[in-house]
C-alpha cells in the first residue's frame, strides 16, 4: 500500500508542475517504471523460499540419500521419507502429514526399522490395492554386498517387510530403484541399479499375486558398468517408456530403446550416450514446452553437468547454458515450475564435497533457457545434499521441496515451503485402472493460454527421479496468468487416451482411468473407492466401483464415536451432508460384505 501511494503521488505531482509534453513523458517513464516494478515483484513473490523448522524431520542430524514426496496413508496430503546410510545403525525416517502444517514422527514401524546402509527408494502401488508399497535398496562396503529390502503397505500407511521377497535375496551394491510395467501387464515391475563395475543392474518381474522373479538374458540386465541412477522416460514419444541409466567412472551412459515387452535395443548413436562421464545422476522433463523430453545429467568430480535438448528424437547439448557453466559434484536433480509461470526449472544438488556447498537452482525463461537464481534461500543453502523431491506439502498449488543432507554423515535435512504468490496453478493425480494403480509411464498434457500465448505442458509419471529420489504423484502445472485449462490430456499405459475440455484452475483434480476427473484434492483408497474433496466442508462424495452395490459407509469421530452413517444403494456415488460435523480429523469406514476399507479424512 505504501508503494502504491508513493507513485499516485508522484504522478500527481507530475502532472501539477510541469509542462504538458514534460507531463506526458514523466508519465510514460513511471508507467513504465511501474510496470517494471510490479513485473520483478512477481518475480520475486514467485520464486520464494522460507526455510522450516520442523521437530525431527529438520533437526534429527543423518547421513540421507532418498528423498521421497508420497502419500502413504492415501489420505491426500503428501508425507516424507527419507533413507539414513551409509552409515551402520542408522534408520530411515517417515513423517506422516497431518493435513494441518505439522508432521507425525513414526518411530515403530518396519520401514524405519532396518538399521541398514540405505541409499534409494522408490514407492508405488505395486499390488493395484490402491496404496503405496516400496523397496529401499542398500550399498555393501568392502566386497560384500547388502540385501535390498521390500515393504508391502498395509492400506493406512503402516508397512510390512517381506524378508522372502526375491527383490530382496540377492546381495547388491544398489543405489536406486525404479518401478515400471514393463510387459503390460498392469502389474508394477522393479529395476534396481548396481555400481559395482563387475554386477549387473537387476530386474524383478511382478507376478500378480504378490511375488516377484529375476529376469536375466536382457539387454538391460547385461551390461557390467557402475550405474548410479535410473530414468524410464518415453524419449521417442512412441507411447512407451525407455530407459536410461547414468553410469559413473568416466563412462557412457545407457539408454535402451523399448521396442516390446522385455525388448530392448540398446541405442549408442545419440550424444546422451557418448559423454563419458562420472554421471551420478538424470532428470527428464519438457523443459521448452514442445511435447518431447529433454535430459539434465548431473556429474560429480570436478566435471560440468549436461543440458540436452530433444529434437524429435535426437539430442542437441547446450553447451552455453547456464547449466553447463558450473563445475563440480553433482548428484540430485529435479525439474518443476517453482514459480507457476507454466514452464519447468531446475533444482541441481550438490554433495560429495569436503566442507559446505551450495545447491544450484536454474529459472526457465519459457524456452528452455535458464538462469541461476542467485538469491532464493532455497539457492543459498549450505551443505552436502544428494537427493532432493518437490511435492506441495501444505496443498496451497505452491511446490516446495525436501532435500536428503548428509554432510559428514551429521547433518540435519531440510525442507523449504514456497511461499511464491501471484501465478495461478493446476494439480492432477492419476489413478490407473485397467493400467497399474500408480498410473506410472502415463503421460498428463495440460493446454492453456498463458500471457497471450497457447502452450501445452507434458508430464509423464515417474515413480523415481534424480539420484535416488521421487517427486509427488501429484501432477503440477503452473498456469501464470491463466485462470483455465482448455484441455486436459491422459495417455494411459493401457493405450487408452482420455480428454476434458474447461477445467478451472487453482485446484487439484482426480483422473481414474475410465471414470472421469474429479475436483477437489482427492485421494483413492484400497478396492477402487474415491474420496473427494479433501479437505471436505459440507458435503462429501463417495464413488464405488461400478460391481459395489450395498456399501455402508460410516464416519467415526477419533474417540470412535459414530457421527454419519450412510448406504449407497446400488448407486455409483454417494453424497453424505458433513456439515454438522465440526473441523478436524474423522475415519471413514466403508463396508462390503466382509471387506472392510477404512481411511482418515479431514473436515474443515
């Protein structure tokens, strides 16, 4: 406000004093000066990052390598995780959101119970039961390698290790881990890096029942090099998701073209592939807004990172950009559009060093260009940081971002809340039904008119990206000045494509593949049922799956009093009136017969 009166004053004064051509040109220099002012003051509003202090997840000191943004509980609100090593008797760490800017420690649960040398870990629904499982992967020392270890979600949240699980047999010196329906068979499959030059990276086949088995003979399962990380990414935009694999020890990376369930043809032809590098780690996105994915690979020991832009199919690095100028020892990366002005940028994490760094952060001009970010806090942070993950964990369209710290094996983690304001935003999760759960290797497109100008955004779920990490399920789209979507697009794994036309923004929506799209943050909870909105105020709608008929649904205060109770009736969706019901958290019960689902909602 203060502002605003300075320059109405100033133009007053103008126009009072002086000729009528002195008039208007002082006019036109503060018209323009205004616009100038408030152009670098959204700016400045949108790339804003405050640092949080947050009882244990930002003041336990670790030694972290994964930084995971998932929701595990299924209850719409991202939660953390993140993975302690390489040092011996230190657990991994889950901090359950709690809908309210506050977090829930778990300290009893078997995903933070290994007290092993976690390095990556990846999460999904690997079981279609509509909750996230997960497998934490470890680095043996001195020759001997560790066992990997897989956790089932027990549907609310809590895990359960599976010692028998074939992912977690054999002894590996495994990095990452990645999740992919690889033989179409809308079961998740698991591919796991190995960074000992004398193993092979690993690939588990999902049975469908719960089981896993190692598949040997392929391509993508006989190369002996030490790969650090892993992308699968549909980089020919043929409809299916390829791999690439960033190796270290000064040699070239992998990509293996997928021309069929379990085919792969090893490309060598392309500059991705001819770096000779210590690659640590890679990160795919649409960074110009064209429709295909472009390549970031993040290199440690002294050596530039790479920018590669894709061009139907071929690759052109950007040796001038700014993300090539710096030297030094990269690991993490992820891209997002940290301001909301409809195109992505990149967050570069530094680490591997022997005293304070900072990360780097690159702001896109829409092109595909970039700039550092010299100012941010999230630019400005001192230490040794290998992963990092963006999910919007307060739900206000705003990413923020978690980074795993592990500076002298003692240093706390961080997590920074965006605080940017004045550029409008879209989220969209993605439910996969005949697809796997998860929607993994789905591909979301949003088309809207941004500052005069009709862009399309791609994205395409990954269930891990960078080194080690995962960004949100949570589909994110920055809108800048567009309050609508003209058209949102879903290409499933399945083959299907779906389209909805004059979709509002400033809210998250669900797309369950074959059912429609939803408003409102919503989640999915085991068998197929969706819950939305969430938060709920006065109304609250239950959709089943179209064979439910008969499902009495229940809400339950925390003291376990019943507060609402309802019977869909052979319909499809239920709405139950909550708005007698006062603010806070509640469970919602839903039965069938003798099953029985249960998930937490907020009212507010």
């Amino acid at each position: 406000m203060s502002v605003t009166f300075q320059i109405t004053f100033t133009l007053t004064k103008a126009f009072n004093n002086q000729s009528q051509n002195q008039t208007i040109m002082t006019k036109s220099i503060i018209l323009f000066s205004l616009c100038a002012f408030i152009f670098f003051a959204e700016k400045t509003k949108a790339q804003s990052f405050e640092e949080t202090t947050f009882e244990d997840i930002t003041t336990t000191p670790s030694a972290s390598r994964s930084a995971n943004f998932i929701d595990v509980n299924g209850d719409g609100w991202d939660d953390i995780f993140f993975t302690n090593g390489p040092t011996a008797g230190q657990n991994n760490m889950l901090y359950i959101n709690n809908g309210d800017n506050t977090f829930t420690t778990v300290t009893a649960d078997d995903i933070v119970s290994d007290n092993d040398r976690s390095d990556g870990a990846s999460f999904a629904d690997v079981d279609n039961d509509g909750d996230l499982d997960a497998v934490v992967v470890t680095y043996g020392r001195n020759g001997v390698g560790k066992k990997n270890y897989f956790y089932r979600n027990n549907g609310d949240g809590t895990f359960e290790y599976e010692p028998s699980n074939a992912i977690g047999i054999p002894l590996t010196y495994s990095e990452m881990v990645n999740w992919i329906d690889l033989n179409n068979d809308q079961f998740l499959d698991a591919y796991i890096t190995n960074s000992i030059v004398s193993t092979r990276n690993l690939y588990f086949e999902n049975q469908g029942d719960g089981s896993f088995e190692p598949v040997t003979g392929l391509s993508i399962t006989s190369e002996t090099l030490a790969s650090r990380s892993i992308n699968w990414i549909d980089y020919d935009g043929d409809g299916d998701s390829d791999l690439f694999v960033a190796n270290e020890d000064n040699t070239n990376n992998s990509l293996f073209r997928n021309d069929g369930p379990n085919i792969f043809t090893q490309i060598t032809n392309l500059p991705i592939t001819q770096n000779g590098k210590n690659s640590a780690g890679s990160s795919w996105a649409d960074v110009d807004n064209d429709g295909d994915f472009d390549l970031f690979v993040a290199n440690w020991g002294g050596q530039t990172n790479q920018l590669f832009i894709n061009e139907n199919g071929t690759f052109v690095e950007q040796t001038s950009s700014a993300i090539a100028a710096e030297t030094g020892s990269s690991f993490g990366s992820a891209f997002a559009d940290v301001d909301n002005d409809g195109d992505l940028d990149l967050l570069v994490c530094n680490a591997y060093f022997a005293g304070q760094v900072t990360n780097s952060l690159f702001i896109n001009d829409g092109t595909g260009n970039f700039s550092k970010d010299t100012n941010s806090n999230l630019a400005n942070h001192q230490g040794n940081t290998f992963g990092c993950a963006f999910g919007d964990y307060n739900n206000d369209g705003w990413l923020d971002v978690i980074l795993a710290n592990t500076l002298n094996e003692n240093q706390s983690n961080s997590l920074f809340k965006n605080t940017g304001s004045g550029n409008n935003w879209i989220k969209i999760r993605c439910v996969g039904d005949p697809s796997n759960g998860s929607a993994v290797g789905a591909k979301v497109r949003i088309r809207a008119t941004i500052n005069g100008n009709e862009i399309w955004q791609t994205r395409q779920i990954e269930a891990a990206s960078g080194y080690c990490s995962q960004n949100s399920f949570t589909n994110h789209f920055g809108l800048g000045d567009a309050s609508n979507v003209s058209e949102i697009e879903v290409q499933w794994p399945s083959g299907a494509v779906e389209t909805f036309t004059d979709i509002d923004g400033n809210n998250t929506y669900l797309v369950v593949e074959g059912n429609g799209i939803q408003l409102g943050t919503t989640t999915q909870i085991k068998y197929g049922y969706v819950i939305y909105p969430m938060p709920a105020e006065d109304i609250l709608v239950v959709n089943f799956p179209k064979d439910d008929i008969n499902s009495k649904v229940e809400i339950f205060d925390l003291n376990a009093r019943k507060v609402k109770e309802g019977t869909n009736n052979n319909a499809v969706f239920m709405e139950m009136d909550i708005s007698h019901l006062n603010a806070g958290t509640y469970i919602l019960k839903i039965t069938n017969n003798d099953q029985v689902t249960s998930q937490k909602i907020i009212i507010k």
